[in-house]
C-alpha cells in the first residue's frame, strides 16, 4: 500500500504508553478530524487541484456545474487557461460568482450577484452552471440565470490545452480569466464539464496534484 489513509486516528498507545499527537516530530497532509462530515471535497484556502495533466481543450463549447459552500468571500473556483490570452475562469469576487471567457478576441464576464454581499458565503450549499456555448456565456446560481452580451460574435473558441486548477492555482501559472489568486476555502463537491454528449465527473482523490486539498469529506463541525 503506498497512499494514506483517508481516515482518522485517535488514541493510539504503543507499549502501554500514550502517544503525543499535539507534538509530532514531522507532520505532512494531515488535517484535524471532524464530529461530523459531509461528502465532498475540503479546500482549506492554501491551495488548490490540478486535474488533468495532458491539458483540457474547452474549444467551441462547455458546461460546467459544481456545488460549494464557504463563508470566505473571495475564491478561485476553476480556471483553465493557455500559453495566450485563450481562457474560462470561475471565481467568487466580493460574495459574488464571475464567469469569465475569452475565446481569444477580449474576455467577456457573467456575473451573478446576490442580493445580500454574504448570501453565497453563508457555510450552505449552493448549486452552480456554467456554461459556454460559441459565442455565448451564461451562468446559473441557485437557479438563478445571467447571460451577457458577446461584441466578439466571429470568435467562437477557447483553444486551451492546460489543466483545469481547482480552487486556486501555483503562483507560476498564468490564468487569463481569473482576477482573484485568493485560493478556495470550503467545500466542493459534483463538479462535472459536459461537452456535447461526453460527460466527466472529476474525483479530487486523482488529481495530479492536490495541496491543501482533502478529497474524501468536507467538515460539519470541527473537533
């Protein structure tokens, strides 16, 4: 067995005596254990997922629908990029949620903003649709829909071949559709892009690279 347990571990004693947990000699990737979890996934605002190695091509067309919860205001939520300007971003900005496009002509943005500044970041779940359609950007929170007009009619694709950073992104990637580099902090879960018929459900336990990010529960209430 080469990977960790997901799991937690308490009141461990190695020849009658009590092992110290407060203060260990080296600690790596281990969180606090929790009274209570949900399913999903813990982003613990230091970090962030990368899925995808070979690098995701959005090109003409992408849905992307998540669930998260947070009681942070600022947060990346997803971001796929290219070595240009080509690009999609997702972030929460001041309680609100931006979808970003560029299709290689200008980024265009969809916004969704609550009535209260602190109503997506209340520690609930809310359910998120993002979607890129040529052209065409729309955003759906909660069932709420914004759409926004595109002045770059002719320019219909993203032509990315990165990976998809979740949550945030290394300081040495460039995203073009992201202004936040505050990292996530809360729980997401579901997160699925649908091109076409192809329809991925992405698990965080097999992401290439995963730091500060605990794939198999998110918090109730910490212990």
């Amino acid at each position: 067995v080469t990977h960790s347990i997901p799991a937690c571990i308490g009141s461990m004693t190695i020849n009658s005596k009590q092992v110290d947990k407060e203060s260990p000699v080296s600690i790596f990737a281990v969180n606090k254990c929790y009274e209570t979890v949900q399913d999903g996934t813990f982003f613990d605002g230091s970090g962030f997922a990368a899925l995808v190695r070979e690098g995701y091509k959005v090109r003409s067309d992408v849905n992307i629908t998540l669930e998260f919860r947070t009681t942070a205001v600022h947060g990346v939520l997803l971001g796929v990029s290219s070595a240009k300007v080509d690009a999609i971003g997702l972030e929460i900005v001041h309680g609100k949620v931006l979808f970003h496009v560029n299709n290689g002509a200008g980024r265009i943005t969809a916004t969704y903003e609550p009535q209260g500044t602190n109503s997506l970041c209340d520690g609930k779940w809310h359910k998120l649709q993002a979607n890129k359609s040529k052209h065409r950007i729309s955003l759906i929170v909660d069932g709420n829909l914004v759409h926004t007009d595109n002045p770059y009619v002719q320019s219909t694709s993203a032509d990315t071949n990165n990976p998809i950073y979740v949550g945030g992104y290394p300081a040495d990637v460039k995203q073009n559709c992201l202004t936040s580099k505050s990292s996530f902090r809360g729980c997401l879960r579901n997160l699925v892009l649908t091109k076409g018929q192809h329809t991925e459900l992405f698990d965080f336990s097999r992401a290439f690279d995963l730091r500060g990010v605990f794939p198999h529960s998110c918090p109730g209430a910490e212990h």
